[in-house]
C-alpha cells in the first residue's frame, strides 16, 4: 500500500501558475515516499486543511478509499452525484457505507433543473448524446461543488483501464486544483485483499458481474477477459464521464 515515486520533472503543455507547478513538485518530493494512509493524512489534515474533498460514486470499490479516509477525519466532506439515472442499489450502499464508516459529511449533488429542462425533458438524452448527458448531470454539478476546494481526492488506479496506466499520486488539474490519487498503484488483488482485513461491505451488484458501477442506462455487466471498466458505456469510444481533466503539467518520472 506503500505510494511510490522516482525523480520528477515536468512538462508544460500550456501555461499556467508557475507558483502551482512549483507547489506539485514539492508535494511529489516530500510526499512520494508516504504510504497511502500517511499520504491522506498529510493531505487532509494539513497541506489542504479544510480545503480538499472526496469524489465517491459509492460504486464497486468506494468502500476502501472511504474507511481510509475516515480513519483520518470523518467530516471529511464527499462529493457523491447522483445524476438521476443512478442504480437504485448504489443510492442503498452510499446510505449502508455511510452508517458503517460514520461519514458525518456526504453532500448528494444533483443535475440543475435548469440543465435538464433545456437538453434532457424526457431523460433520455443518454440514447442520443452519452458526452453531453455526462457533463449536465455530473460534469457540471460537480466543478460547481468544488468551488471551495483548493483539492479533491479520486479513487482511480492504474490497473482499472489503459488510460489511467500512467496516473500518479498527485496531479494538478487545468482548472488549477490539485488531485490526489492515493490507490493510484494498488492491484486488484490489493484492493481485494484490503476490503476483506476491513470487512467492508460489498456493493450488491458486485456479485452480479458489475466491478465498475456508473449510471443504469451506460452500465453493463463485464464479461470474463474484459478490463473492469468495459461495461462503462459499452460498444463507444467513451470512456471516462468527463469529471477527470488532463493533468495540467505532464509529470514524466525517470
């Protein structure tokens, strides 16, 4: 569970705070040596202070990156969005995790009327559109919830598709916020194993072959040989909602 790095230098694809990339280079040499609990500690409780959050969709693994969390700091406030086209057992395990791990500071965001009333009356929009339905319904609630936020933590990992092989521990989004990404490197196996020594509860829809869990209409079961996230938006191009931006300088480790 141990957060590693080797030397670091960075690569600016355009132009931003000079202060915020010095910032990142010192937060990946004096943090790439923590482990992942030590590295949430340092980030919640003192680097960020008051001002990072959690993004959880409450989905197949959630559970893991929660109880670390919460053994840090239980108010910890999680971003959960519930984009009206949620499995209802995701809804029934946010509510079962929140009560198991005591999280005192879970903030449900929502689509704005507004949004759904102009590109999406009949919620359908998912059967034209699976871009534009991601960034009213989840990309847009959640850069409004961030506002306040100088960081956020993700529970992505490199081994759940090829676009997230090369994550790190910490990234500098374009939109200035710093991303923390402290299961960047555990294994599925790890994972696993953790969630049983924390006897963690399951997401009910694990056992039916969901080991990605996004919105009902996009998500299907993986078939045996696909990557974990292969039934996201099965049979399109797409791959990721839209909440995860590029990383605004490209760290390249050597």
């Amino acid at each position: 569970m141990t957060a590693t790095s080797s030397a670091v230098s960075f690569v600016q694809p355009q132009t931003l705070d000079n202060d915020k990339a010095m910032r990142l280079k010192r937060l990946m040499d004096d943090f790439k040596a923590l482990d992942t609990h030590a590295l949430l500690e340092k980030v919640i409780a003192e680097e960020f202070s008051g001002k990072i959050a959690v993004s959880s969709s409450f989905g197949a693994e959630a559970a893991v990156l929660l109880k670390l969390v919460s053994e840090v700091d239980k108010a910890t406030p999680i971003l959960f969005i519930d984009t009206g086209h949620l499995f209802e057992e995701t809804r029934q395990y946010k509510d079962v995790l929140a009560e198991a791990l005591g999280l005192t500071n879970i903030l449900t965001l929502q689509p704005e009327k507004i949004h759904l009333e102009n590109a999406d009356k009949d919620a359908t929009l998912y059967e034209r559109d699976t871009d534009y339905c991601c960034h009213i319904r989840k990309v847009l609630p959640f850069e409004k919830a961030l506002g306040p936020y100088e960081a956020w933590i993700s529970g992505r990992k490199r081994f759940q598709n090829s676009e997230r092989a090369a994550l790190e521990s910490i990234e500098l989004d374009v939109d200035g916020r710093f991303k923390i990404n402290p299961l960047y490197n555990w294994d599925y196996d790890t994972v696993i194993a953790q969630f049983k020594e924390m006897n963690l509860p399951r997401h009910s829809l694990v056992d039916k072959g969901y080991p990605s869990i996004g919105c009902g209409p996009c998500t299907r079961a993986v078939k045996e040989g696909e990557d974990q996230r292969a039934g996201r938006w099965a049979g399109q191009e797409k791959t990721e909602c839209g909440i995860h931006k590029s990383p605004a300088y490209e760290a390249i480790y050597i």
